[in-house]
C-alpha cells in the first residue's frame, strides 16, 4: 500500500508543479448560506449581538447595535413588526438586514429553543408564512461551521489529516455546488451540513492550514463533484450505482481503512417480524427474501415473496428508507444503508426462546432475557403477544452512499499515520489538489 502512494505521490508532485505555472481557479470569498435546517419554518425570531459593532436596516431605518443588543422579529395575523427596547414597530416591508464591516458574530433563535451563533452577516426575509434567513459570511470561516459537523473536532488528537482531507472535500463541494446567486443551504438533506461558529472548535485549524486547496481533475483541471459519506461499509461504491451517472472519479473496490473501525455504523442489524415485513409493502406475511447486488455487496432490489403467493419488488434504497431511524437517534439496531445480507429464523426457532440474541430482549414480570417470538421491529420494540410467522434479520455494514471519502476510513489512515493528501489521493481517483487564486 505504501508503495502505491510513492508511485502516486510523485505523479502528483509533477502535475502539481505544471500546474503551478497556470492560472488558479477563482470562487467568491463571500458565501451566503440560506438557513433551513435548524430554522425550516420559523415565525418568530430573536437576534443578539455578540461580537463587534452591526448595522440594523428595516423600514429605510439605519440603527447601530453593540454587543448583547438584541431584537425580535414576528407576526400577527397579517402584520409583521421588529420588537426592539420595548418598542414594537410594523414592517413596511417584510426585511430585516444586520450587517457588519468587523469580525461580528451574532446569534440566533425560536422562542423556546438553543441559541445558535453564526458569523458575518444576516439578512431575514418573508416566504409565505415564515422568515427565510440568509448568513452571507467569508468562505472560509463557513468551512469552520462545516467540517466540525460532518466529521468532528473530537478527531483533532488522533485524525487531524483526516480534518484536513474533510476541509479540502468541503471547500471543493462548495465550489461546485453554490448556485449563480452565491447560495448554498446549511441542510445536510440538501448539501453540506453548516451549523456557523456554535460548532467551531479544533477543526478550524484543518480549514486554516489548507486554506484555498481544492481538488481537480487531473486532464481538464476542473473542480471534481464531491461525494463522502460517514462509513462506506468496507466497500466504496461507483456513482452510477447510486444516481446513475458516471463519474471517472470514483471507484467500486474493498477499503481496508473503513473495516473494523466506527462503532455499530460498522456493523449494525435490523430486525423486523415477518407479518410486519410484509405489511410494510403492502402484501401478507412474506416467507422469501430475495436480494440483487452489485460487486460492492449493495442491494440495487429486494423481491419480496409472501405466503399466499404474492410478490413484490423494490429497490435497494426504497426498502432502507421504508426502515431508516428518521427523526430518532441511529443505534446497532438501524436500518443505515444497502450493504446488506439477510437471514430468516423460523418461527418454532424462535418460539423454543433458545435462540441467544443479545441486542434484543425485554424484561418485566413474566420473562428475563430473549423473546424473539414478539418482536415487531428493531424500531417498534415487542407486541405483547406471540407472533407466528419468523422474524427477518438484516446484517450490513456502513452508513450512507459509500461513494468517495469514508469519514470513518478517513480517521482510521490518519491514525495510521497518512497525510491529508494521501487519504485524497486514495479515496478520489484521477485528481488533484490545486490552490485557487483568491486564497
């Protein structure tokens, strides 16, 4: 393995250098990030100043504010107003600007919920019923409020190169992917997750030391589409497997890096009865699972067979999303990705309570220990009476896409001592990493 990045490294060494004599690719040093994760339908809200001298603009009004001068924003019935020193004013127009010419920081919330700092400046404005908020701040400091959260400053100690690989993947991402506006959104759904200065922590420095660097394509030197998922299972995947387009980039191949490492996204099972299996789609207790999979071992489609002679197929990502945690914490009983295989355990197995099942069990009054036979689910816990028709266990490995950088693997050739460049190098095929001119 060694000797594959000295080969590549100084290949990459030579183009670096070519490179060098060309002109840099050029992205605005300003971002603004529409805020929609934390804030998806806001209808009140409370600003405060915590760093540096703002200008607030509403109603052709010019107001200055200092640090822990705050305001509030809201509506009623069909007006809109600013509440300030006990004052409350009606919005001509439904638009609020806070901006700053220092290093502001200012924070932000609902009525009854965390405050959450971001830095630059604000912009509130009305769509329909709710505020849409916009933080136009410096590129580089929205990199501090991105790499925490996709990775996390906890790796500092032991995986600052993958902090670093992270930093350059973002910043590549956000080249790529703000729109002709200068737009991008915080929502992990969407794009990157961004949650401003409240994260800012020990990765900030991962974005400082690779201030500007970007990864490009080795023929045309053009910004890469960026892609990295948490844990790719120990197998990446190709992008034509995911969204059907190809990309020269990425590759389908074993990743020695993401096995044994990230806890139960490593290796994690999810349980489901039989009948309830079924019902989820529609059709009576299924007695067969049969599963279609690309090299990597990912189910591009799951056929379902049941009892009474109906059947059913669905794709490899309808069927994780039918059982996807949403909305609750992921554990090493989670449905978290394709890379799966199944095992059906029959009913008088089950009823016999002789099968040892260690992450599922129940205690109460009447039993102590496992009590498969009335399991609904990993996610909907136990019914209180036996069920008759088997339970479905599906083992996988991994948490996300697996396409490009795993997160996980990422760490682990940190620790193992390999730079930032390398972990690049090995996750995202036929690139380079350049540094663009404004930087």
């Amino acid at each position: 393995m060694r000797t594959y990045f000295v080969k590549q490294g100084v290949f990459l060494l030579l183009l670096t250098l070519i490179f060098l004599l060309m002109p840099g690719i050029c992205f605005a040093e300003d971002i603004t990030v529409e805020l929609i994760w934390k804030f998806p339908e806001p209808k009140w809200l409370e600003i405060e100043i915590q760093q540096g001298v703002y200008e607030l603009k509403y109603n052709k009004l010019s107001l200055s504010l200092g640090v822990s001068e705050s305001f509030k924003i809201g509506q009623s019935g069909l007006a809109e107003f600013l509440w300030k020193d006990n004052r409350l004013e009606i919005l001509d127009e439904p638009a609020v600007k806070v901006s700053t010419e220092d290093k502001g920081i200012f924070r932000i919330r609902e009525p009854g919920k965390d405050w959450i700092s971001y830095r630059g400046n604000l912009i509130i404005s009305k769509a329909g019923m709710n505020w849409k908020i916009y933080n136009t701040l410096d590129s580089e400091d929205y990199l501090k409020g991105v790499v925490p959260i996709e990775m996390s400053n906890a790796w500092a100690e032991k995986g600052f190169q993958a902090l670093k690989a992270q930093a350059v993947a973002a910043r590549t991402y956000l080249l790529k992917n703000t729109n002709s506006q200068g737009r991008i959104t915080d929502s992990p759904n969407i794009h990157q997750a961004y949650w401003g200065r409240t994260v800012e922590g020990e990765a900030s420095q991962a974005v400082e030391e690779t201030k500007g660097e970007i990864l490009v394509d080795v023929d045309n030197l053009q910004p890469i589409s960026i892609f990295y998922s948490s844990h790719n299972g120990g197998y990446s995947e190709e992008t034509q497997n995911v969204w059907q387009n190809y990309d020269p980039h990425y590759s389908s191949e074993p990743d020695q890096f993401s096995r044994g490492i990230g806890g139960y996204v490593d290796s994690w099972r999810f349980s489901i009865a039989a009948d309830i299996l079924g019902r989820s789609f529609g059709l009576a207790p299924i007695r067969e699972v049969q599963l279609k999979k690309y090299s990597s071992g990912r189910v591009y489609e799951v056929k379902l067979l049941d009892w009474l002679g109906s059947e059913k197929s669905v794709s490899g990502g309808e069927f994780v999303r039918k059982f996807y945690p949403y909305n609750r914490s992921i554990s090493r009983d989670s449905f978290l990705g394709r890379l799966f295989q199944e095992d059906y355990l029959l009913p008088n197995i089950i009823n016999t309570n002789k099968l040892k099942f260690g992450f599922l069990s129940v205690s109460n009054q009447q039993a102590v220990g496992p009590v498969l036979s009335r399991l609904i689910s990993s996610n909907d816990g136990l019914s209180a009476k036996p069920r008759q028709f088997g339970v479905y266990v599906f083992n996988g490995r991994g948490w996300g896409h697996g396409v490009g950088m795993s997160q996980w693997g990422a760490y682990n050739m940190s620790m193992e001592g390999y730079s930032y460049e390398e972990i690049l190098l090995y996750y995202y095929k036929r690139s380079i990493i350049i540094k663009n001119s404004n930087k």
